[in-house]
C-alpha cells in the first residue's frame, strides 16, 4: 500500500537525518522519488521540504520541477514551494534583486488564494529588504508588477 510506504520513508528520512544521516537519508528518499515522481507527489513535496530544511535548495527546485506543472492540489503546492525555495535561495546567495522577477512569473500558476497571498507576502519581503517600499507595498496589496 503506497499511503504505508510513503509513512514509512517519511519516518525513515525523519528519523535518519535527526541521528546525523541527512545525506545518506536524503539520497535514498531522493532515488526512490525521482524514479516515478508522479506515483507518490506527497512524498515529493516532502522531500522538497526536507532538502529546504537542510539548505538545499537546488535539489528541493529540481525535484519540485518534475510535479509542478500538475493541474491539481500537488502542482499548485509544489509552485508555492518553488517560489519558497526560490526566495530562501536567494537570501542565502545574496541574489535577492532577481527573486521578484523570477517569482512574478511562477505567480500567476498558482490557483489557491491562500497561496496567492503567501507568494505575495514573499515578493513583498523581498521588495521590502531591498528598499523597494512603493513595489514592496504593491506586492503586499497583491499587485504584482
């Protein structure tokens, strides 16, 4: 049964990587999902969180790439992620200045209001530390330009 298997790999990444085995966890948990992402995108979007979680990022965005495009509840959650991972990326390179334009154009994609609005929040943010108060604010109010 996939929901068992996915609750176990689950536990099993969890579980390896608070004892010190992130790498070896991530790598298995990375195979096993790589192969045939869309048979389990729920274990995808956690294995994206949890390559997020440990800073990497570009991994977290490859994988988040095979599900995206998806016209259900998992592609719209793996757009968010992106554009999470996009940001978190971008604050930890010192790239910051190219992240708004990168997510304006995953935006439109995303079809749930609540996501709408943290994406927003993310382009605002990212206005907002770069001094940019009259974009920042137009990012907050949900107008992306």
């Amino acid at each position: 049964d996939r929901t068992w298997s996915r609750a176990s790999a689950e536990v099993w990444a969890s579980t390896a990587s608070a004892l010190g085995e992130e790498d070896r966890a991530l790598l298995e948990l990375e195979v096993e999902v790589r192969h045939d992402p869309d048979a389990d995108p729920e274990l995808v979007l956690f294995l994206a969180d949890l390559l997020r979680d440990h800073g990497r990022h570009q991994r977290a965005l490859g994988l988040l790439a095979k599900i995206e495009e998806r016209r259900d509840e998992f592609g719209d959650r793996a757009r968010l992620l992106r554009v999470e991972a996009m940001y978190e990326q971008a604050v930890a390179g010192g790239t910051l200045a190219r992240f708004p334009a990168e997510a304006i154009l995953v935006a439109p994609s995303i079809e749930d209001p609540t996501r709408q609005r943290r994406v927003a929040e993310l382009i605002g943010t990212a206005y907002e530390r770069l001094g940019q108060i009259e974009k920042a604010a137009d990012a907050f109010r949900g107008v992306l330009r």
